[in-house]
C-alpha cells in the first residue's frame, strides 16, 4: 500500500472469501477487492460486509471521518518554512499546515507544536526560514474518507509518537479533502460507549 500510494496506483486483492479478510484489507486501507464473498447474489446485488473484531459490533464504529471533516490549512510542497510560520500566525486555532502537490495530494504534514518549537530553538529562524518547509515535515497520516471513527482511531495510534496530529482525510485519488482532529475523534468514539 505504501508503494501504491507513492506512485498514485490502487491495490486491487483478489479471491476475498471470508469477512475475515475484508477486516484484514481494510486495516490495509485496500479499498477495491473481488472474489465469492464480494459476488452478486440472487437479486444481482452484491454485499459488502462491514467487518469488525468480533468482540465489537459493527454498529459501534461510529460515524465516517468525512462527517468529522475540517478544512485542511494547505500549502504547496516548496513552501518556504516562513510561509507555514505565517499560517500559524494567522490563526491560532490551525493545528496542522498540510503541504501538497500540485493535485493537492498530501506531501508533507507539519505539526503546529513540533514545528513552531524548531523556530523557538536558538537561530530557528535564521536555520529554517528561507528553506523548504518540507524539510521539517512528517509524512501524512492518511486515511480514506469512509474510514470509521474507531478504525481512524486506531490508526492513529499506530504511531505513539504522533498521536495527538491530525489526521488527513483523502478520497479515492489521494487527494486532501480535509482533516480531522483526534480529539473530534475521541469526543465520538467516547459518546459511542456511553
């Protein structure tokens, strides 16, 4: 899936026959799959079955992170690092500046905390302000837009390190629609339990 995603493709899996395998290709983000569990039935209608862990109903995943969307802060990917310092500056409200290409395909993400804290550094400024602001960025944290809250949420904490970042909010193209911020996604998973 990584490959795929650097080079714009899709992963299409084959011979799906168990729900079990549906569980595993979405964990995998492959969102397009073909075999006997997924063929029409009698009516020529085809079932796609919403995997869970069987210890957690599927009712329980809650709502898609398409209905948490907020608007992306977005930049082109040769942004100058001043530039994302300006973003910041406009808003304080803005938590993540989203750098993209040309397609508005998600490059870069730049964190506000991690970010602002290299140019409070001693000569931040002068070692990072003329320079791509794409040096100081992390990957994208991707995930589709039909993505469940509970499946975002454990994507999310795939990474201890970054945690708490916002997460980007794709479609089938890969390209930005939005983001989503993981305490959004912890105020719904929560009132899911209540």
């Amino acid at each position: 899936m990584t490959l795929a995603r650097g080079i714009s493709a899709h992963v299409l899996a084959p011979a799906v026959e168990h729900v079990a395998q549906v569980a595993t290709l979405r964990g995998w983000e492959v969102r397009l799959a073909h075999g006997p569990l997924l063929a029409p039935g009698p009516a020529g209608r085809v079932r796609v079955p919403l995997a869970a862990p069987e210890d957690e109903p599927a009712l329980s995943l809650g709502p898609r992170v398409q209905e948490l969307l907020l608007p992306a802060v977005t930049l082109p990917a040769e942004a100058k690092a001043e530039e994302v310092v300006e973003a910041f500056g406009q808003e304080p409200s803005i938590t993540s500046v989203i750098l993209v290409d040309e397609y508005q395909r998600p490059k870069g993400s730049l964190d506000r905390s991690r970010f602002l804290l290299s140019f409070a550094a001693r000569y931040g400024h002068a070692l990072h302000g003329a320079k791509p602001a794409r040096r100081l960025a992390d990957a994208p944290r991707t995930v589709p837009r039909a993505t469940p809250a509970v499946a975002a949420m454990r994507a999310a904490g795939r990474d201890s390190g970054r945690v708490y970042d916002d997460l980007v909010v794709i479609d089938e193209l890969n390209r930005c629609l939005g983001i989503v911020r993981i305490s959004d996604l912890i105020r719904q998973v929560t009132a899911l339990r209540e």
